[in-house]
C-alpha cells in the first residue's frame, strides 16, 4: 500500500478528512470520528482496517467519518457540532468520491453515533449527496443490538461483509 494521504485544511491536528491509500480496488470506509492516525503513524483502527481491506481482497482502502473532529474518545466530540466543520468535511467527501469510481463502501461507525444527536443529522446530510455515487453498501457482521454497523475495533480480521441499506437505516 502507498503512503497514507493526510490532508490538513484547517491547519492543525485536530481535524482530519480523509484518510487512506492509493489503489485499483479500493475500499471506502465511513467511521463516526477519527482518532490520532496520520499520514507516518497508524493507530488501531487504522491498523485493522489496512487488515481487513487486504483479507477481503481490497489493494487500498479510504478512511472517512461523519465528523472530522480527532479524538480517539467519542465522548471527548462537543456537545454541538460545527455546521461550518461539517459542510467543509461533507464538501470534501462528495469531491473525493464524486471525482474517483469507487465502488464499495463500508458503513462503521457502532454505536457511538448516539452520543450527539447531531452526528445522525450529519450522516443523513452526508448520505444526500453521495449517495448517487454508492455501487455497494456493506457492514462489518451483524449490526449491534441498537441497529447500527459495527465498528471494526474488536471484530475478527474475517468478520464478512454484510449488505447495508443506508436508506432503511434511516
């Protein structure tokens, strides 16, 4: 896999867009937050999703949340969310997705998505406009006891891919 991309529009470190690497098959992720990866330093989640792509035959993978807030505790994300934050997160989501062909998206944000209410409002305004670009929606097994993908943190490296109607999740 190349070197990570990591773009940093707002100049600092404590928000991060996209993540991921270049390939011909890759792999679209949507997480709730991302935590301390960057473009020379893995974190867990990163590390297991590198994992997961290569086990279920993907060459490059790319990583996007809901909210580009970093922090590697959910429950460290503002109570309000930043309107100006998201519409610049869901303009750079919709550019990196409209502009390349990929065709499959794996949903997995797990539960933590109830934490703020405002990270629902975001993903259904996130969903909106890519969803023209979705060929294939997946989640990693089953979907939690709250009806929400899971997050790959602590799934087997082989968990399979289950088809994900972002529209009936909604």
């Amino acid at each position: 896999m190349d070197k990570l991309l990591y773009p940093d529009y707002l100049g600092n470190d404590k928000t991060r867009y996209f993540l991921g690497t270049k390939g011909k098959n890759t792999l679209v992720l949507f997480g709730l937050n991302p935590s301390v990866a960057t473009n020379d330093q893995s974190d867990r989640t990163i590390s297991r999703i590198k994992k997961i792509s290569a086990i279920h035959r993907y060459d490059s993978f790319l990583m996007l949340n809901l909210y580009p807030h970093r922090s590697p505790y959910p429950n460290d994300l503002p109570d309000s969310g930043n309107i100006k934050l998201h519409n610049l997160n869901k303009k750079i989501i919709l550019k990196k997705i409209s502009k390349n062909n990929y065709s499959d998206f794996l949903f997995c944000w797990g539960d933590n998505i109830s934490l703020r209410p405002y990270l629902k409002d975001y993903l259904y305004d996130i969903w909106v406009s890519i969803k023209p670009f979705i060929k294939h929606s997946y989640c990693l097994g089953t979907l939690t006891l709250s009806g929400n993908p899971r997050h790959p943190g602590r799934l087997p490296y082989a968990t399979k891919f289950k088809k994900f109607d972002l529209s009936s999740y909604f």
